[in-house]
C-alpha cells in the first residue's frame, strides 16, 4: 500500500527544519502521523533518494535531505501543494 502523499512531504518538511534529526524526533514533530506512517514515509523517501540516513552519536540513525534534492524536487510534493491551493491542477 501506497503511503499518502501529504505524508510524504510532511515528512520532507520537517527534516528540512531540523536536518539532521532522528527518527524519534520526527515522530514527535509530526503528531499527526503514526511511527508506522512516518517510518514508512521515509524508508520510501530515502529508497528514492530524498532523504539520507546514516549512523549518528550513541547508535542513533540521524535523517537529512539528500544533498542532491530540495523539497520541491520529491515526486510527492507536487500533488499535495495543488490539494493545499484548493484550485483543481492546471491541464
């Protein structure tokens, strides 16, 4: 199954706030999702090449943006900003 899109660019958006972060923080940034949803999120998102993920201080796993990617640049950021303007997407 598919995660939701606004999901994914939640998730983009946060890590762009706080890169780098963890997982935990993550979670807590984003009440409104689950761990399972987040985790999902950026497993997806860093299999994509979105986000990277490497070993941190004391065993932790630190998120960052991928340096080669922006926000804007992820497949799912695109759709959620046309659902946010309200204005269906221009053919």
């Amino acid at each position: 199954m598919k995660e939701d899109p606004p999901v994914y660019f939640d998730v983009l958006q946060e890590v762009e706030r706080r890169s780098p972060c963890t997982l935990d923080e993550l979670v807590l940034a984003l009440p409104h999702c689950t761990w399972n949803r987040v985790f999902a999120a950026v497993d997806s998102l860093s299999r994509e090449g979105s986000l990277s993920i490497r070993r941190g201080p004391r065993d932790q796993y630190l998120i960052a943006l991928a340096k080669s990617r922006t926000v804007g640049a992820s497949r799912h950021a695109p759709r959620h900003k046309r659902r946010l303007s309200g204005r269906p997407p221009s053919a």
